[in-house]
C-alpha cells in the first residue's frame, strides 16, 4: 500500500472511529429513557389490575402484556434505534472532531472535503492534496486519532444505561 492510499485510509478510519463512538453514546442516551418508558407501561398496567376489582382474566393480562411489549418495542426503536439510523456527513463529524480538538485547526475538515469532492481534488496538484491529507493525519495522531473526543460522555452514558438498567 503506498503512503498515499495510507494516508486517506487512515483519514476515513479516524472519522469513521468518531462516529461510531458519537452514535453509539446517542443510542446509549435513549436506552434509559426507553427502560424508563417501558417501566411507565408496565406500572400502568400493574396499577390496572390492581384496581380491578376480583382476579384479573386471562385475556386482560395478555393484553396488558401486549400492550407493554408494544410500548417496549416503539421506545426502543425511537429512542435508540432511530438516533443509529441517522446519516452522518464525513464533512460534518470532520466539523464536530475540530470543535471538540482545536489544535487540529481545520485541517482534518479540509482533508475530508479535498477526498470527498473530486472537484476540488482535480484542482489542486496531487503531490499538494497529498501533503494536505498527510497533514491532517499527523495533526489527527497528536490528537490520539480523536479517541478522546467521545469518551468521557461516552462513559457518561454508559453509566446512566447502567444505572436505568
């Protein structure tokens, strides 16, 4: 593999390593919420039978169980399975990399633009765009490829997943 090829591997592992740490957090900020709603369901229906007076048929406590997995079921997939499904632009998790990492100042955003659009590729010499994306890279290593830009709220979430759970 030559360094060229190298360096635009190593760009697109870096974003692509962000985020997934970005969706991941974002699905583990809904599961507590979703484990919250599906509580909600299930007291609801306990508080149900309950106040009924006699014993509950056969038919109410397959509803309510119903009920409960539907609301399960429609929680999750809102608030954990909907924030996954969600696209990212390479451009837009480059911005979110250099808001969070400064010292990268703005060339990771420039290096995703030069691969992703051919256009401006085609514009400039390619031993330049070279250097721009082997650039970004080594500026994107002293960063630590962004592994830090996630993870304390990535720890964050995981503990509130843990807590709710």
């Amino acid at each position: 593999m030559n360094v060229r090829s190298q360096s635009h591997e190593q760009l697109r592992l870096v974003v692509h390593a962000v985020r997934r740490r970005w969706r991941t957090r974002r699905a583990l900020n809904g599961a507590p919420i979703a484990l919250a709603i599906t509580a909600a369901a299930f007291a609801v229906f306990a508080i149900y039978l309950g106040a009924r007076n006699g014993i509950p048929t056969a038919s109410s406590i397959i509803i309510g169980r119903v009920a409960v997995a539907i609301a399960a079921l429609v929680a999750f997939a809102w608030y954990v399975f909907r924030p996954l499904m969600h696209r990212v632009s390479d451009e837009r998790v480059a911005l979110y990399i250099e808001e969070q990492e400064p010292s990268l100042k703005a060339t990771l955003l420039g290096a995703v633009e030069l691969t992703s659009d051919k256009q401006i590729a085609g514009d400039l010499s390619p031993a330049l765009a070279d250097k721009l994306i082997q650039n970004a890279v080594e500026r994107c290593q002293a960063v630590d490829f962004g592994r830090t830009i996630e993870a304390p709220r990535l720890r964050r979430s995981s503990a509130l997943f843990g807590a709710a759970a």
